[in-house]
C-alpha cells in the first residue's frame, strides 16, 4: 500500500512537470505573438513579403503548441483517472479493515459476559493466529485433561493447573497483538488514503489553472492574429494605392507633348 501511495505521488510530480512544461510553451507563443504584432506595426513596404511569411510561420507554430498542450491534458487525465483507482482500492481495504475491527469487538464482548469462555476468532480473517491458538488448545488438553479432577497426586494437579493458565495466558496475549497489529493496519490505510485524496485535489487544482491558462492564451493568441491580419491588409492596400499613383505619375510624364500647348 505504502508502494500505491508512493507511485500516485511520483504522479502528481510527474503532472506538476507536465503543466509546467506546457505553461513555458504557452508563454513562448504569446511572446511569438507580441514579436510578430510589433513587426506588423512597424513594417515597411519594402518588408511586406517578409512580413506575411513571418505571419505564416507564426500561426503554424501556435498551431502545434496547441497540440501538445491538448496532450498533455490528455496525460494528466490519465493519472488522474490512475490516483482515482488508487484511492478506492485504499477505501474498500478500509471497509474490510472496519469489518473485521467490528468483530473482534463482537468476540472480545462476548468473552466479558462469558467471563471464562474465550472470545471466537475469525478464521478467515486470523490465518496464522487462530492455528497457534489452536495449538496451544491442542496442548492444553493433553496437559490437563482429566488429571486435576482425577488425579490424586496434587504436585501434579497443581502442574498442570500452572500450564493450563500459562497457555491461557499466551494464547490472550496472541489475540491482543492481533487485535493491536489490526488497529495499526487501519490507522496506516487512513493516513494513506488521506494523501492520496489530497494529492487528488491538488491535481485537480494544478488541471483548472492549466484549463484556464490555456483557453486565455488561446484566445489571446486569436485576436492578435485577427489584428495581425487585418493591419497586414491595410498595409497592401496602402502600397497598392501607392503603386498605382507612381504607375499614374509615369504614364503622364511619357506621353507627348499636345500640339495645342504651343498654339499662339
């Protein structure tokens, strides 16, 4: 369990480097964008052919930084969904954890009112214990048996009685340290659970910021684009205005001179 809890928290510090990563790559397309709205501003005619390559190139590139942000979030989607799993294998132990707590309280009651039977063990859930317990039952009646109550002989009455309530008390000290061994299981699967659920909502966290500071990239990225576009428009239709005004200059100063100019 200690493993599960360790990989979901090498997980979320693989997520951190994730979102990290594709936060430099955001801030590196609004930098391109800056650049290319402050050479748009700038330009000057003879540039222009220059200018729309650089638009291009540009709008490929924030194309692609888009695409490994979306895989990203794709991965981090993954391990969240990873983290999740983990979280209710740690709660179902728990619930079985609760289980048998619940009966060993049942037995350990049970052994109150009945003062001197001993509380039942689950089998199921005690392997190991109840077979040493069984042992120890084992040996108690081939120590004791009918000696005490038949036997005249009272060193060996006594004997046996000092075993019987030597095994007695091994075999409670056994089903004590199972009891404890239980306890400390299931304060251990709680704490495991409580740091995964909160590994959990800093992931969640970690993707809405991501979410946010993708989609106003995004769309910052767009309206420079559309700005971009719309003053490169305004620059070619400039020069072409002026293009034909120069093409207009030329043609009058190559056309003849009118007779009439040196008419009397």
């Amino acid at each position: 369990m200690n493993k599960r809890v360790e990989d979901a928290k090498k997980k979320n510090e693989k997520i951190a480097d994730y979102l990290s990563d594709a936060q430099h790559l955001l801030k590196d397309s609004r930098k391109n964008s800056d650049e290319s709205r402050k050479s748009a501003t700038g330009v000057s005619t003879v540039r222009l052919e220059g200018l729309i390559k650089a638009l291009a190139d540009g709008r490929e590139k924030a194309v692609d930084e888009h695409r490994i942000v979306s895989e990203t979030l794709l991965e981090v989607k993954n391990l969240t969904e990873q983290a999740k799993d983990s979280r209710e294998a740690i709660g179902n132990s728990v619930a079985n954890i609760a289980e048998i707590r619940a009966e060993l309280a049942e037995a350990t009651e049970t052994k109150r009112d009945k003062r001197a039977a001993p509380a039942p063990i689950d089998k199921t859930t005690l392997n190991k214990k109840v077979e040493e317990l069984e042992t120890e039952a084992n040996r108690l009646n081939e120590t004791f048996g009918s000696t005490r109550l038949e036997s005249q002989n009272a060193v060996e009455a006594a004997t046996a009685y000092s075993n019987l309530t030597e095994s007695l008390k091994t075999a409670h000290e056994k089903a004590q340290w199972t009891v404890d061994e239980i306890a400390k299981l299931g304060e251990g699967l709680k704490e495991e659970k409580d740091n995964v659920k909160k590994a959990l909502n800093e992931s969640a966290v970690l993707l809405r910021q991501t979410s946010n500071l993708h989609q106003s990239t995004l769309n910052g990225l767009k309206k420079e684009a559309i700005d971009t576009e719309k003053r490169t428009e305004k620059l070619l239709t400039t020069v072409d205005g002026m293009r034909r005004a120069l093409e207009g200059m030329r043609t009058s100063i190559k056309s003849p001179l009118n007779d009439s100019t040196f008419a009397d």
